[in-house]
C-alpha cells in the first residue's frame, strides 16, 4: 500500500494533554476498524500547532474519508515518493 503524510492544523496541538492525545487516538483507531484494512495508521508527531501523520492506505480518498469520520482535519495528504535517510547517501 501507498504511504502517505497527512497534515492536521491544529491550534494548541503541542500543549494537548495525555488525555486528549489518548481520547484522539481512540476516535482514530475506530474509525480505522469501520474503514477496514485499506487504511493503516502508523505513527504521529505533535509539533507546535500540528500533527503530521503517518498512513498507509489504498489512496487518498480513503484518509480524507478517516478524517471525516474522526472529525480531524486533513490540511495536506501528500503520497510519499520516496524514503531517505543517512544510510541512502553511503558509498555503494
């Protein structure tokens, strides 16, 4: 499956509490259930006033579908193309 980033503005998001985290958290993981296995969510980042979030899903339409549902804002959905990190720039 494609991987995507999601980006959610989200006023205040780095100053949410653990249970606001958690009681978010729990909104997404069953909205996923209802959506089925073409859509997975990996990970997050809270930075500042947003979350970057990290999806496999079949296409975009169904992310977009998840944040509806979860009712979270889905500012930027972009496919990733590419992975890199420090090893990609070694010696081959």
């Amino acid at each position: 499956m494609p991987k995507y980033i999601i980006e959610r503005n989200i006023p205040g998001a780095s100053k949410l509490s653990a249970t606001e985290l958690h009681e978010i958290s729990a909104k997404s993981n069953a909205v996923i259930r209802e959506l089925g296995p073409d859509v997975q969510w990996v990970h997050s980042y809270v930075a500042g006033d947003k979350i970057y979030c990290i999806y496999n899903a079949k296409d975009p339409d169904i992310i977009r579908e998840h944040a509806r549902r979860g009712g979270f804002p889905a500012d930027v959905v972009a496919k990733v193309g590419a992975i890199i990190d420090p090893p990609t720039g070694e010696a081959r």
